[in-house]
C-alpha cells in the first residue's frame, strides 16, 4: 500500500488557492480513477481504492498546512506504512508555475507542511511531488501570494500541472522514486 497526501488548508477560502495544489491533485487523482475522498480519519479527509492493482490511500490533512505532519504520521501509524511508501505532492515556489518536480529524500526546501512532516515522522525519507506556483510579483506580501488564486493567464499551465502531478505521484507507486525523478524533472 502506498499513502498520497496532498497538502492545503481546509475550509471554502482556501478552495481553490495556489497553496491547496496539494488538496487539488489529489482529488484529481483520485476522481480519474473513481475513488471517493469523503472519510474523515487521521485528523484528515481520506478515500483509498485500488489503481491498477495497488492500494492506495488518499489523504488530505485537515489540520491546516503548518500542522500537516500530526495527520500524516498518524494515518502512517494507523495504516501500517513505512514512510518510504509515502508520496506528499505540495505547493512549491521555487518551481515556475505549473512545473512538477520529484524529490525522494531531503530537507524542506522551507515548506513548512514539509518541514511539519519531516519532524512528526522523524525522517524526511518519503517522496514528494513538487508543484510549481511561481513567485510573487513587486515584493507581494508571500502569503497573499500562496493565498491567492491562479490567473486566466496561468490557468492552462495549472490544468496540465493537475494531470501531471497525478502522473508523477502514480510514476513514483509503479516505478519508483528514482525513475519518477529522471522521468519528470527534465524539460
């Protein structure tokens, strides 16, 4: 069994803000295959099913993004899986906007829903997948940036950003790490 959490904020104001792109991938994941996120479990919304002969398990945490790792370690504990068959996909800024990159290991990169995962685990061995949100503008206050929504101009590179998040996290299920990171992180 393989654990995809997507991080974001709960609640209608954050719906559809660039920092929930966590949230947002993998309900399209799991709407693509016809698995229903509607459980509330882990301190977090959750729906598990089976994708081409693996179970997965969804999860979004509820706990807003800074506590992100209270409900990841306890669905990790809850489900009886090891934190290197965990894939996180989150927003990132050091990505141009709509750009997916995977990581299997290492630091933060100063993501604190990460940095909340890496010390409720007490490892930052598990995989993420990185989706790119670009940077503010003219000094924009950083969180009305990640707050915001997505412009006209940027919403066709955010819609190819949701199927290929979803392709990247299920590249890291059937292949790997390592194969999803040579796969996806080169133009």
């Amino acid at each position: 069994m393989h654990i995809i959490a997507g991080l974001g904020n709960p609640g209608r104001s954050y719906k559809d803000t660039r920092h929930n792109v966590g949230f947002m991938v993998v309900d399209h994941l799991a709407s693509q295959n016809g698995i229903k996120i509607r459980s509330f479990k882990y301190k977090g919304r959750t729906g598990s099913g089976k994708i081409d002969g693996e179970n997965i398990w969804f999860l979004k945490p509820r706990t807003y993004m800074n506590l992100s790792g209270i409900s990841v370690a306890e669905c990790l504990k809850g489900q009886k899986v090891k934190p290197d068959r965990l894939i996180v996909i989150h927003d990132d800024m050091d990505l141009p906007t709509g750009r997916v990159k995977v990581k299997a290991v290492g630091g933060s990169g100063g993501h604190k829903g990460i940095d909340s995962i890496i010390k409720h685990l007490g490892t930052d061995r598990f995989s993420r997948v990185r989706i790119g949100i670009g940077k503010p503008a003219d000094k924009e206050d950083t969180v009305d940036y990640v707050l915001s929504s997505f412009s006209d101009s940027e919403r066709q590179e955010w819609e190819d950003a949701l199927e290929k998040g979803s392709r990247a996290a299920l590249s890291v299920v059937f292949e790997g790490a390592d194969a999803a990171m040579n796969r996806f992180n080169f133009k």
